[in-house]
C-alpha cells in the first residue's frame, strides 16, 4: 500500500529539516573555528607587542570563556 499524500508531505519535510539541520551545523562550525583564530592571534599579538588587551578585556574573556564552556556542556 503507497503512502497518503500526507505522509509523503512530512517525510519531505523531515528531509528538509535534516538537510537543514546539517547546514548550520556545519556553519556554526565554521564560525566558531574563525572566532577560535581570532581568539588566538590576539591572544599572540598580545603577548608578542606586550598591548595589555587580554587585561583590559579581562571581563569580556571570562564571559566569552564561560559561555564556550556552556557550549561544550550542551553538546555531551
């Protein structure tokens, strides 16, 4: 027995969604990799040219730290 057109219609949608659900996941991924770089090469810039920042956004790093330990927490 085929299936109702209902039927067909979710499974369309449900295809939809994975595929969906695959593109953000791969541009969260891409995302965090590039703030992850950027993170990095102030982090270095920082230590080489002695600028002071990670000092002076002591508060902002510990927020961005906190949250990406979230993060990590959620994906388990």
């Amino acid at each position: 027995m085929g299936k109702t057109k209902k039927e067909l219609e979710e499974l369309e949608e449900i295809k939809r969604l994975k595929a969906e659900t695959e593109a953000l996941k791969k541009a969260y991924a891409e995302l965090s990799f590039h703030h992850k770089c950027s993170q990095t090469v102030l982090e270095v810039a920082d230590e080489l040219f002695d600028l002071g920042l990670q000092e002076k956004y002591k508060e902002e790093l510990a927020i961005a730290k906190e949250q990406k330990k979230k993060q990590d927490e959620n994906k388990k």
